[in-house]
C-alpha cells in the first residue's frame, strides 16, 4: 500500500517543488517534509489539513482510504498499460 510520504512526495514533484519551497508554504521546516516523505513521522492534523488543501486532494487520499481519480483522455493503449502496471506493482508490494 502506498502511504502518505509517497503520495506527498509525488506530489511535490508535481508541483515541481523542493521541500524547502513545500515546507515554506506550509510554515514548516524542510526536515519536517523529509520525515514525513521517508515516513519517519505522521503530520498533525492541522498539518494533514493543510497538505490536503494545498494539493487539492482530501485527507481520506493523503491517507490511503481513497484512490485518486485518473484520467486517461488523450492517452495511448500502451500508455494506459503501462499506468495499470504500475498500479498492479504498487498494490503487490
């Protein structure tokens, strides 16, 4: 199962983002961001709350209760394949 550092790693990266500049925007530290991407620690709430509204995403997502929506407009059979790969690898781990 894919935990919360992860998913706000990928995030990040999204955003193209340091965790320097993430950490800013959250009024937190840059080894704040780190714990929480190599799990070694949980955000409080309020910080749960406010990575989830940064992001735009719910906490029930940042948590691992719901899965994100994907789309695959504009995308080839292949591309699709590839996605569901690596979702199959991802659950097995």
């Amino acid at each position: 199962m894919v935990g919360l550092g992860v998913r706000v790693r990928a995030l990040r990266i999204e955003k193209h983002l340091s965790q320097v500049e993430l950490a800013k925007r959250l009024g937190i530290s840059k080894a704040m961001v780190s714990a929480y991407e190599l799990e070694q620690r949980s955000p409080s709430y309020d910080i749960l709350i406010k990575l989830a509204a940064f992001f735009s995403v719910s906490t029930d997502y940042l948590l691992g209760l719901e899965k994100p929506d994907i789309s695959y407009d504009g995308l080839s059979d292949k591309e699709i394949r590839a996605i569901m790969n690596i979702i199959d690898v991802i659950k097995n781990k």
